[in-house]
C-alpha cells in the first residue's frame, strides 16, 4: 500500500539515506552531491515545520521508499520542485509518477499560482515523469558541470 506521510515520522538521515540510494547508480553522484544531500537532510529536520509543509515522503507498507520537496517563497509567480527521488530498488514501477502527482495536486492547492517550475537533466528519467504530468519543456542549457549527468540542463514548467 502506498501513502504520503510527513518528514517528521521519520528519524534523521532519511532524506539523506533516500537521495544517497536514488542516484546510487552511478558512484560519481555521492562524490559531487554528498554535501548537498547532508544540507538538504539537515536542513528539513532543523526545520520541521517547513519540511512538513513542502515536502512528503512516500512509503511502501510504511517503508520509506522516496521524497519530494519544493520551495514556495516565489508565490504567486511560481513554486520549484527541488530534490525528488525514489529508492533505486522501487524506480520503474510507478511510484515516482505517483509521487510526483501528490506533489502537484498538493502545490495546486496554493490560491493564485501561477506556474510550477523544476529542473532536471536529460540523461535521468526524470523528464518523462515531469512531463507524464503535465511539465511542458520551456528551456534546456548546456551542462558544463563535472556530474555524473553529461546531458543538459532541461526547465520545465506547469502553468495553471
């Protein structure tokens, strides 16, 4: 049975353990992100009341199995979808389209918005999940990073 539940069912470490599992497919991930996936894990638990409000975690019979956050401050013009991702053991079976969905229906909810905006890249699944809902590819920029990720950037959109 899947369910969205909130960040602070969950101890410390989760988003983080998620993130580290989701792009475990390549190990170069850990090496550039790990920073950035610490941040992201102690910023949401240092802030719970923001984690719980703009964010959720989707558990399989009550294991966490994946996450979804995103940032609200540019209301009305647009909230941005930030980290996203589902364990690696449970990708390709829905889950992750099914999160993002509760995701939008959720951002929906705020009156007057305008857009919901997100960036990911072209070498990931992600695209076709973002545009499986309704994202609409409004701009792409070169990738000059030293990422696992050698496709472009890809900005997506979702205007209300």
């Amino acid at each position: 049975m899947i369910e969205f539940r909130k960040f602070t069912e969950f101890p410390r470490g989760t988003l983080y353990d998620i993130l580290q599992d989701a792009y475990s497919f390549d190990s170069r991930n850990k090496e550039i992100w790990d920073e950035n996936w610490h941040e992201s894990d102690d910023f949401f638990y240092d802030n719970p009341n923001i984690a719980d409000h703009y964010g959720l975690v989707t558990c399989v019979d009550g294991v966490p199995i994946g996450f979804v956050t995103w940032d609200p401050r540019h209301r009305p013009e647009y909230v941005e979808i930030g980290h996203n991702g589902i364990r690696e053991k449970y990708k390709q079976k829905g889950y992750g389209h099914m999160q993002l969905e509760e995701a939008v229906r959720r951002i929906k909810e705020y009156e007057g918005l305008k857009r919901i905006i997100v960036c990911t890249n072209s070498n990931l699944v992600a695209p076709r999940n973002y545009e499986s809902v309704g994202f609409q590819l409004y701009d792409r920029k070169k990738n000059d990073t030293e990422s696992a990720y050698t496709g472009d950037y890809l900005y997506y959109e979702m205007v209300l």
